[in-house]
C-alpha cells in the first residue's frame, strides 16, 4: 500500500476502523439503536441515532445526553486511529459518520438547551473536522 505525504503539512485525515457486525446489526428491519449500543457500547452511529430520535420527539435533554455519549466513544475511537485532536475525519468514510452526526447532534442540542458555546464549539469542531459533513448535517 502506498501512502502520500500531506502536501499541505496538515495533519493527515483520521479513518476509524470498520465495525461490521453492528452496521449488520442496524441494517435489519427491527433494528433497535439502544440494542445495538446494549451489545457495541463504542459504536457512535447507533448514539447518533439515539440522539436523532429523541430530539425528533421533543425529548432535548435525553438527546443531548445521547449525542454526548456518542461524542465521547467516538473521540477515544479517534484517538487510538492516531487523530491529535485536530485534523480532518473526512465524511467520506463510512466508519467516520457516527462520530460526526454525533458532533453535530451534540451542537444542536446545546443549542435548544440554550449552551450557546458549547454549540458554538461543536460546530466549529465539526466544520474544521469535515465541511462535507457541516454542509450535510448543520442545514
């Protein structure tokens, strides 16, 4: 495999490891996000999901927690991927997409919950981690 030196000297874009069994898992017809995280606790699409349910039923608060959990298994994720804490996660790679609908779920509810600067900081991180995921999730 052949790796390319970043031209920009920029930090090189961060790819968290494929989890098969729990896309498997809520690619089923009866999938349950709170089964899936009972069984794969780290996996930051099902919180994601869990956020995004909660908000879409008034229940802010519930998704706020839920995003932050994500937020949290996604950043330890980052972390042991190599990422420095600041650098692209480019939404273009599937295993990237929790924790970032997690950054943006954990943005607007602190904004419904009136935290302006923690709304202001996640959507900031988001925009500087990934503009396709800002453009496709802060609209």
């Amino acid at each position: 495999m052949t790796t390319h030196k970043n031209l920009l000297d920029g930090p090189d874009p961060t790819y968290l490891p494929d989890q098969e069994e729990p896309y498997r898992r809520l690619g089923e017809e009866s999938a349950d996000p709170a089964a899936v995280v009972a069984d794969f606790p780290t996996f930051s699409l099902a919180w994601a999901m869990l956020a995004d349910d909660a908000f879409e039923a008034g229940r802010v608060v519930e998704s706020y927690a839920y995003a932050r959990t994500g937020y949290h298994r996604g950043l330890d994720q980052l972390r042991r991927a190599g990422w420095k804490g600041h650098g692209p996660i480019p939404w273009s790679h599937q295993p990237n997409r929790g924790f970032l609908r997690c950054l943006a779920a954990l943005a607007r509810a602190a904004e419904s919950i009136n935290e302006t600067e923690e709304a202001q900081r996640c959507s900031q991180f988001l925009k500087d981690s990934s503009t396709e995921a800002y453009a496709e999730l802060m609209r």
